[in-house]
C-alpha cells in the first residue's frame, strides 16, 4: 500500500480491502442498502445524526434558537450510527441520498421539507427563524461567504490532513505534509479575519460561526484528533481567542451533547427529545 514504485492503472478497479479503519462502509456506489425505517418524534423538526463536526453544526444552531426563545425549534435529535452504516438506511437515503450526516425533516410543512448538506440545513433554520443570518445586505452575504468557505475548506481538514494523520492504515509523509499546510494555511486565513473582528463573519454571532467553530475551534481545542501540538494550532492567537467564546456559550455546550456515543458520558447525550434530557445526563466526576 506503501511502494514507491506504484503506477495507477489504467482503470481503477475497487479493492474491498484496501480502507483501513473505513473498510466496511466505504464503497464506490450510492443508494440503500437495507431496509430500515426511521423513527419520527413529537417534534415537528426530526434530526438524524451523529455528533460529528458536521452534526455539531446543526445541534449547536438548534440549541442557540431555543435559547433565543423561539420555541417552534424544538427538535427530535436521533443517533445515525455511521460505523454501523445507519446511513444507508433506507429511511434514510431518502432523505439525503448522499448518505452523510446530518440529515433532516421538516414535518411542519405540507409535504415535509427534507433537509441535507449541513451548510444547507443552518440556512434553511436561520431563514425558518429569522435568526443567525443578516436578512439582506452586505452582512448577509459576508455570513454566506464564510459558510461557504467552510464547507469548501473543512474536507482538507477532515478527509485530507485528519484521514492521513490520525485514520489512514499507514503514514504516508506526502499526503500529511500536503494537507497539514493547507490546513494551517486556512488557520491563518481565519486568524487574519478573526483579527479584525469579533466573530467570523464581522461583530453579529451567525451561522459562519456555528459551521467553523466545530472543525476548526475543535481542532483548536484539541476536540479533532490529535493534531492541534502537530500543527502548531497555539500561533493562532485570535482564532484561539474566538475558539474559547464560542465554547463558554452554553447552546454550544448542549449541542455538543447532542447525538454523542461516545467519549467522557457526561458529554454523551445519544438521543435529545426535550431540554430535560439533558438533566438525565451524568454529572462529570471530581
């Protein structure tokens, strides 16, 4: 898997075997691959999702709604084990037919409005809500800008420089020495803007926020792998700075919760159908 002598072929040809830690749910082909119907709550918004960065996102946006008191945000939030493949399920394939996390319906339209892409999702809620996203203008399109500069920025982070640093079955110094430049290139493009301003997108808290702030505040904060010492994240002085107020609001703090299975079990909350269920959560020791 290693050979300096490798050549591609002429037409690439899939070897089951060759995905490491991903081996079972990586395949070249979309679509269901069992049979599996999804729950639906109480709530008319249904969550189905995994406490990655990417479902953080969301979980995060929710939590912050219902803390501003707009109460038609309540959500069912459902575990999508994607270890296990619950994303080829085929409930919920027909929701996102790209088979990623987080997906989500809208019950309270008539027919449902299903929900994809996680950048998608914070709009369509922020738009829903009249919250988190400036209604017009230049600070509107500077909030999209930055959204969109994550969701075309976050795959070097997460399938590049985290897959070959922290997932990849062998180290491969090319492909890890690529990807750790480019992702402290866009530590200092966000240390630039952060800077000049309070939050990302100028002095509003906005959706830019709550997408960046999971990929890159959690790689800051040692949250994402274990590649903060590697790259040096501590330089970043205002990116630092940004990361800690974003973590000291306590929505951020509940939506991390969220659709977590696994680390510390007070930081676990699998499944959230009200906002006493986080009460149930177990207090942390010491």
């Amino acid at each position: 898997m290693s050979d300096a002598t490798y050549t591609p072929p002429k037409v690439w040809v899939w070897n089951k075997d060759n995905g490491g830690r991903f081996a079972s749910i990586n395949r070249p082909t979309a679509g269901a691959q069992k049979e599996v119907t999804l729950t639906i709550g109480k709530h008319p918004l249904q969550l189905y999702s995994l406490a990655t960065p990417n479902g953080v996102k969301v979980t995060i946006m929710l939590e912050e709604l219902l803390a501003a008191g707009h109460k038609g945000a309540e959500y069912d939030a459902w575990l999508i084990n994607i270890g296990a493949g619950d994303q080829f399920g085929s409930d919920f394939v027909a929701i996102n037919p790209n088979s990623k996390i987080p997906a989500m319906m809208d019950h309270s339209t008539n027919p449902p409005t299903r929900l994809f892409e996680s950048g998608s999702i914070l709009i369509y809620l922020a738009e829903k809500f009249g919250a988190f996203l400036p209604k017009s203008g230049p600070k509107r399109a500077e909030t999209i800008n930055w959204l969109m500069w994550q969701m075309g920025s976050a795959p070097y982070l997460g399938g590049g420089f985290g897959h070959f640093y922290a997932y990849a079955p062998i180290k491969i110094e090319y492909a890890i020495d690529r990807f750790a430049m480019e992702v402290k290139r866009q530590l200092d493009v966000l240390d630039q803007q952060l800077a000049r301003h309070k939050y990302i997108a100028g002095d509003e808290y906005t959706i830019a926020d709550m997408a960046i702030w999971p990929w890159y505040g959690g790689l800051s904060k040692g949250l994402l792998y274990e590649g903060g010492e590697f790259l040096s994240v501590h330089e970043y002085k205002h990116v630092i700075r940004w990361t800690d107020m974003i973590a000291e609001r306590p929505a951020v703090q509940r939506g991390r919760m969220v659709n977590r299975a696994f680390g510390e079990p007070s930081s676990q909350l699998p499944e959230r159908h009200d906002a006493s269920d986080f009460d149930k959560v177990p207090k942390k020791e010491g």
